[in-house]
C-alpha cells in the first residue's frame, strides 16, 4: 500500500494525473483493508489534492470531506487543519465561500493550537483573499475544462 501511494505522489508530482488517481485509489483499498485510519485519512486528502489539479472539484470535496471525518474520529489535529486548508481550497472553487471561510478558520484555530505559526499565516492569508475576492465583484467564471466539472454536493463514496 505505501508504495503504492509514493508512486501515485510521484505521478502527481509528475503532472501524471490520472495514473497519480490510479495508483492513489489502489492504496487507498488497501489501507481501508488494512484498518489503517491514518493511512488511509492521508491516502484520501492527497486523492482530493490531485482530484484538484485535475478540476474534478466534486470527487475532491467528496474525498477531503472523508479525510477529514477519518482525522477527527482518530483525534489528529494536525491531520484535521491540513485537511481543512485543502478542502477550503476545494470549496472555494466551488463558490461555497462562506464553507471555505469557516474550514479555514477552524484550520488557523488547529494550527495556533498546535503551535504552527508559518502554517496558520498562510491559512490566514488564503483567509484574507477569500475576503478580499468576496468584497469585489465576481467575474463570470469559465466553464470547467470537461465542459461543467462543479461540485453538486454529492459525496466521494470511495
């Protein structure tokens, strides 16, 4: 399962995107054979990363969603505010602007917390451009690249 899972990191890494979500899915059934809940809690946040670089914002917020259910269940508060900055990101894409704000205010609250003070500024900055962008006028956005990739508030099942 680990391997499987570096060597969808290294596709990803690699721009390999859809081999990354191919070996990434592959070592996130194992991991969930395995029992593994922080495995797989890592397996499913960095799928919904690499479902972001591929604009699948759906499967993303589906997948960060779980993740982030995994990390609270185990009490990992570092996995909890990695998770909320990511799938913050994910909701912003999505327009769910005010989801996005509380994800990443919980994220800076986790990360004071944990003492992580680099961490907590950039979770503040992405903070402060959500505000920023929501006090501007919003452009109209362009179509997603498959045509309408937007999240419409399904659940990644895994």
């Amino acid at each position: 399962g680990i391997a499987l899972g570096v060597i969808g990191s290294a596709c990803r890494e690699l721009g390999r995107l859809n081999e990354a979500i191919e070996y990434l899915q592959q070592a996130l059934a194992i991991y969930r054979e395995l029992g593994d809940p922080m495995t797989e809690a890592d397996a499913l946040s960095n799928l919904g990363e690499t479902y972001l670089d591929l604009h699948r914002i759906d499967n993303a917020v589906g997948a960060l969603t779980d993740s982030l259910g995994i990390w609270r269940d185990i009490g990992d508060r570092s996995g909890q505010a990695a998770t909320l900055q990511r799938l913050a990101r994910a909701l912003q894409l999505v327009g769910a602007e005010e989801e996005a704000r509380a994800s990443l205010g919980e994220a800076i609250s986790l990360f004071e917390e944990l003492g992580d003070d680099a961490r907590a500024a950039e979770a503040r900055q992405r903070l402060v451009a959500i505000l920023e962008n929501a006090a501007s006028p919003a452009p109209e956005e362009p179509a997603a690249p498959d045509g309408g990739d937007s999240w419409d508030g399904t659940v990644y099942q895994g």
